[in-house]
C-alpha cells in the first residue's frame, strides 16, 4: 500500500502510482520519463514512487 502523502513535503503522491505502475511495467517507458510526464518534480516525492514495493501478496502467505 503505498502512503497518501509524500513523508518529507506532503504531496498527495497515491493518486499518481497507478498509472505511474502501468506505464513503467506494461508499456516498459522509462521511470523518469513518466515522472517528468506526470510532472512529479521534487525529488522526495519521486523517491515515493520508485522505492515504493508491493508487499501485500507476499505478506498474505503468512496470515
């Protein structure tokens, strides 16, 4: 689950990381092509979305 806001400067970044994820993984554009696309301009919010994992799949195997 990625966090609504940006921890260092508050930006709402939740709203961009569906399409920022179809974009880099389906269409194989590059990270920082979509980003400037999106116009994600601080680096700490772009931090969120390229650090960002998906871990819920892999945490269900332990319920």
């Amino acid at each position: 689950m990625i966090p609504v806001r940006c921890f260092t400067c508050g930006k709402v970044v939740s709203s961009l990381y569906e399409d920022y994820k179809h974009r880099v993984r389906e269409q194989h554009e590059s990270p920082k092509k979509v980003l400037d696309e999106l116009r994600v301009s601080r680096y700490c919010c772009r931090r969120m979305l390229l650090s960002h994992m998906e871990m819920v799949e892999t945490l269900n195997l332990y319920r």
